[in-house]
C-alpha cells in the first residue's frame, strides 16, 4: 500500500526536528556572541552540542535525521567531547580583552 505524499512530506519534515533544535540553539547562540556576551553564546554552543550528543543516544539513526553523521557511538562520543571541550574553554577563561 502505497503511502500519501503529505504523509511522507511530514514524517520527513519531523525526521530533521532534531537536528533543527540543535541549530535553533547555535543561532541563539550567534546572537548573544555578536551582543557582546560571548560567554554566554559559547556556554550555548556547548550546550547544543551535549543537546545533539543526548538526541543522538535516545533517537534511532532514521529519527536522528542529519545529527547521525557516523555510527551512533562515534556520534555521541563526538558531540559530548567537543561540547566538554567547549565548556571547559568557555568557563576557564579568566580576563583579556573579551571578558
């Protein structure tokens, strides 16, 4: 039985909802680094990351839509790491010019 386009439409529409959460996050993020509150906006890439890591474990690869890039371990280990990483950068940094 053949599947309605509309419903195909949908189901692929709701397959990138994950990965546009995650993008949502990164272009508030732009906003408040180009406000001068750079802290801020990186603390919020950080947290989008470890967001896209957590939808990557619990989502199935067809549910992941765009955030599934490899296999699902190497997905999260990925996106949790570098979230880590930013976050340490992001809450390390004491003085100079951007503080």
């Amino acid at each position: 039985m053949a599947v309605p386009s509309h419903q195909r439409d949908r189901k692929a529409a709701l397959t990138q909802l994950p990965f546009s959460l995650v993008m949502l996050i990164v272009v508030i993020a732009g906003l408040r680094i180009f406000q001068y509150h750079w802290r801020e906006g990186t603390a919020l890439i950080g947290g989008a990351l470890m967001v896209a890591a957590v939808l990557r474990a619990i989502l199935s690869t067809e549910q992941a839509g765009l955030l599934a890039i490899r296999g699902k371990p190497v997905d999260v280990l990925s996106y949790a790491g570098l979230s880590v990483l930013i976050l340490f950068v992001t809450f390390t940094i004491t003085g100079g010019p951007l503080s």
